[in-house]
C-alpha cells in the first residue's frame, strides 16, 4: 500500500468548482432519491462565490442565534489554512473548515461517497480528513450506539469497550456502498474510520472522524467518557476547552482549531495528541531527507537486553512528600506550588540525543566511558551509594528515586542522571565521583545530537502564538500533544508500522525525564538559599512550599523550563493546625489538598 504522501487528488478542487458556474459535468451531480425531484448540487458554492456579497450560503459563524456563552477562543479569527485538506459535517451541512458552506446534508452512505470523490482532499502532514460533528450527522448514517448505563457495569472500561465495539458494528454495517464504489478499509472502524482508494498507481486516503464517539478510542491520552481527560483536537471537558454543546458553533471553532493546527504546527491534528506529537516530527523529518540538512533517525531506540532493568519508568518523575517541621511552619502564610513551564518541552529540546548504532561496554571500558567529560548518550549500570553517609539536604527528595538511605543500591540510569550524581550538591547532584558510582556496564550510541530541536522550536512558537493571543484551547492542547509524545515514545506498541517505529524511544524519554528532574533539584536548593524555604512535596516537575508574607518563588522569565506559579492559596488558622498536626506524609497530602479545595493532591 502506498504512503500517504502518494495520495492522488481527484480533480482540483478550486479550479472544478470554478468552472461549475458555466458546466456542471452531469457525473458529479448526487443522484435524485425520488424520481422528478432535483439532484443537490454539492459544486454549488465555489472559492469565488464565496466571498462575494450576493453568496446565498452564508459562512458558519453567520448565525441568527449566537452562543449563549462564547469563550474568548472562540473568538478568534477563522482561518483557510486547512481548506482543501478537511471538510466538516455537521446533521444540516457540510463545511470548509473556514467555514465556507458546500454542501446540504449527508444523509446518506452513498452522498458521502460523492462527497469524497468531489471534494478530492490532499493530506496536510497527515491524511485528510472528514469530521462529524454532533450526534445527528452520524445518526443519520445509522452510526449509532446503545452500550447502556454506567450504573450497568462495575468497571466503566467494560462500558467503553462495549461501546468501541457497538460502534464498529454499526459503521461496518454501512459501508458495502463505499466499498462497492472503490474504498477499502484500514483497519476496524470506530472514532477514526480509514478510508482507502486506488486511483491509477497512486492511493486517495481519507480519515472519517466521529467526534461523539472520541470517548470510545483507546487510548491514555485520553480519559473515560466524554467528560474527563484531554481530547486532543477537541478539547478537555473537564477545563472547559471542549468544543461549544450547539453544533454549527462547534463546527466553526473545530473548523478554527484545524486551520490552527496547519498554520502553526504545519499538520492536520492526529486522532490523539501523541499521534499530532509525532506528525511534527515526521513533517521535519521529510524536509531532512529532502535537503539533506539536519538529523535524521532511521530506527527506533528500544531498551538494550539488559538485566535488571528498571520495573516502571526508565527514569521515574519525583513523587515524594515530607512532615513540616516548626521551621516550616514559622511565618508561613501561604501554599504555593511552583512548575516547571511546558518542562518535556524545553528538556527535548536542549538535550543531545542518541541514535542509530549502539555498543555494549562492561568493566574498565565502560568506567573509563563514564569518566569523561561528556560522556556518551546511554544508558549506565551503576551502584549507587547508601545516602545517610552524605551530607545531603535533609529537606529535599533523595537525588535519585531509586536511591536508599541505609544500602548501596544497584540500577541502571541514563547519562542524565549520571551528571546529576555528579553535580555539586549546591546545584541539585550528590557531588559524587564517578567511582563512587562503580560503574560496571553500559550501552552507549556512536552517534548524538539534538534531534527534536526543531520539533520543540516549532512547538515552542505555536504555544507562544497561543498564549499571546488567550488562545486556552490550543494551549492546553499544545501541551498535550508534547507530553503525550513524550510518553508514547516507551511504547513499541504505538509504533507497528514500518514508517512509525522510529518514535519508539524510551531511552530519550528516560532522558527527558531525568533532566526535569534535576533541573527542579537544582532550583529548589537555589530557592533554600535564597529565601531560607523547603518544598513539602514534589509531584513530577512541579513543587509544593509554605511560604511567608511577599515571598515570591516563581521565577522572573518567560522561558520555558522556568519555575511559574500553579497555584495559591492563604493559609487559614485551621490550614495551619493541619499542617501542624500532620504525622505522616498521607495527612501532609491531605492537609495540601484540603488547602486547595482539590482530591487531586492526594495521589
């Protein structure tokens, strides 16, 4: 099968329906449903028409009925970036993602198959796309579904589960007309139904995409149901970024976010953030291969045969908590908590990554690999030291999370970490040598460099464009799209195919997330000396502090990495007595989110 960059236009768009106005090509009108009645014209409105006054189809943001309330996104300009790479299909019409109208109803398979072959879509970083909004433009295809109550069932997994497959039933069921016509199927239909089409030598391939049904997609970029969890393109329920409830709004602003999403990211969204994650990349990739500038990785980077590797996380985030003590307690008047801005995303793109061919070394070859300034990226078995017999912070997690106080520990780390170790205790580290650490084996790769660089400068750019312009939305998703990346590359599972496996990186995950990590060791033992203050808890890349009366601990930079304020709150006389009267690190955590009024904080 042929790669999506081989995808054949049908026709071109702009110039077909151009010539519309003076001959309409009797094949592509829809066929009547009942004898004398007119055929729809789905040419009927062109670029043209379109912009001039006397247009009859108004574009979709021209309603007599605005949106009871409009969130300032909402807002923003409707852009034309994605026409011509998607169409929107809600139960009355069919849109440019502009907004443009081009069709009535598709009400049934067989309009849509003459939608496809009009609309002759090209792939935009990823394949083009056709989105269903709202309930009633799938319903009216028979794409619908009754998995029952989730007061029927005790895990609500088996609900979704049931409801994916229902959904797959009740497309499958639809589509002989499609396949009758030329298409194929990739895969199981669901949310995403894959659409392919020889044509010639070369292969049409559409992406049907039923936003009702995103809850039953698989997949931990996502949560449970319609209701909770980051919905990639769509939006977040929960932080009320979801698309509008009335249909022609949230076609209007899918229609914006897609136009977005081409302009600043220079792809159509994938059906997660991982998979837009991965699609920036992959856009970059080709223009490499293309110039023949800049790295390329080939292959993935899997974990090398190693005994006794991590149970986990290669390199487990910071999660730890501690009792205040009267210090703590003196003079504090507020709960701060401090994060890391976009942290995945500054760390990947300062980091020098390994790729291509990788070598074993054991005993003194891989002492002596270790000891050099900068030593290779990789992957290090290292012992490290019972930490009681250093004079580490008392305050502050122990430097590594496999670390113990009583007993040397034997693991493996990355190179990330094993500077860390390294580095001064003044910075964050351990102020070890590295015969201290007994390193005893390694697997390093001959060749480094900063390969997502760019991937991070592009969305770096993209989020900076969201947060000038209030854009929330495409905020939240922006950071979805890295973090979720970022944690896929472990999984080998979401990268079967030939052309995906090299994002199948868990090494430089490991890597991104030990350098998060030490970065935020390194600030806090910068805030104790500045301000006298310790954290009570650290959660991943961000910090959890008592602090007084105009102590300010976020950092004054817009850069990403850079501490920022999360959240605060004033501290009550009863927050207070709770911090007071906590005994373990369970009432700590309590005592937090009773502050911030959120169960959140006790996980």
């Amino acid at each position: 099968m042929s790669g999506i960059d081989d995808q054949f236009a049908l026709f071109d768009l702009e110039s077909e329906v151009a010539k519309t106005s003076a001959e309409t090509p009797v094949s592509e009108e829809p066929a009547s449903e009942t004898p004398g009645t007119p055929a729809e014209d789905f040419t009927s409105v062109d670029v043209d028409t379109a912009q001039s006054d006397t247009v009859v189809a108004a574009r979709i943001a021209e309603t007599e009925d605005p949106p009871v309330e409009v969130r300032p996104w909402e807002s923003l300009p409707v852009t034309e970036e994605a026409d011509g790479h998607a169409i929107i299909v809600t139960a009355e019409a069919t849109y440019t993602p502009s907004g443009v109208r081009l069709t009535g109803p598709v009400n049934t398979i067989e309009k849509l198959d003459k939608l496809l072959h009009w609309a002759a879509l090209t792939p935009h970083g990823l394949t083009a796309q056709v989105w269903f909004v709202g309930i009633d433009s799938c319903a009216q295809l028979g794409w619908t579904i009754d998995p029952g109550s989730e007061d029927d069932v005790d895990d609500l997994e088996q609900l979704r589960r049931r409801a994916a497959s229902e959904l797959t039933q009740a497309i499958a069921a639809t589509l002989p007309p499609l396949v009758s016509s030329g298409w194929e199927l990739r895969g199981d239909p669901g949310f995403v139904v894959h659409l392919t089409r020889k044509v010639g030598k070369a292969t049409q391939m559409v992406d049907l995409v039923l936003e009702p049904y995103v809850w039953t997609y698989w997949n931990k970029d996502f949560g449970w149901g319609n209701r909770v969890g980051d919905m990639g393109i769509l939006g977040n329920p929960t932080v009320g970024t979801y698309l509008p409830d009335d249909d022609r709004s949230a076609a209007r602003e899918l229609g914006r976010r897609l136009a977005w999403s081409v302009n600043h990211l220079g792809t159509l969204p994938g059906p997660t953030p991982a998979r837009t994650g991965a699609a920036v990349l992959d856009k970059i990739r080709r223009e490499r291969l293309r110039t023949g500038k800049g790295i390329v990785v080939t292959a993935g980077g899997p974990i090398p045969p190693i005994d006794g590797a991590p149970r986990g996380d290669f390199e487990p985030p910071a999660g730890w908590s501690r009792v205040p003590d009267v210090d703590d307690l003196d003079g504090a008047t507020v709960l701060v908590t401090i994060d890391q801005r976009a942290a995945y995303l500054a760390s990947a793109g300062m980091l020098s990554f390994g790729y291509g061919r990788v070598r074993n070394l054991t005993g003194v070859e891989a002492a002596n690999a270790a000891a050099v300034d900068k030593p290779a990226f990789g992957i290090w078995r290292v012992s490290l030291p019972a930490a009681a017999q250093y004079a580490l912070p008392e305050k502050l997690p122990l430097p590594h999370p496999a670390m113990l106080d009583d007993q040397p520990v034997q693991t493996w780390l990355t190179t990330v970490s094993l500077e860390g170790l390294c580095a001064p205790i003044a910075d964050g580290g351990m102020g070890l040598d590295i015969d201290d650490l007994d390193v005893s084996e390694a697997w390093v790769y001959e060749e480094q460099g900063r390969a997502l660089d760019k991937w991070a400068k592009v969305l770096r750019e993209a989020r900076a464009v969201a947060v000038d312009t209030d854009d929330m939305a495409m905020k939240r998703f922006l950071g979805a799209c890295y973090k979720g990346y970022v944690g896929r590359m472990v999984n080998p599972d979401m990268w079967t195919a030939t052309r995906m496996q090299h994002h199948h990186q868990p090494l430089w995950r490991a890597a991104i997330m030990a350098h998060c990590r030490w970065r935020g060791r390194r600030v806090a033992m910068r805030i104790a000396r500045e301000t006298g203050r310790w954290p009570i808890r650290t959660m991943t890349d961000s910090w959890v502090y008592l602090v007084g009366e105009g102590q300010d601990l976020a950092d004054d930079s817009d850069a990403l990495g850079k501490m920022t304020l999360e959240k605060k709150v004033e501290l009550t006389d009863e927050m207070l007595l709770s911090f007071a009267s906590a005994e373990t690190t369970h009432d700590v955590r309590l005592a937090i989110a009773a502050a911030y009024g959120s169960p959140d904080e006790e996980d």
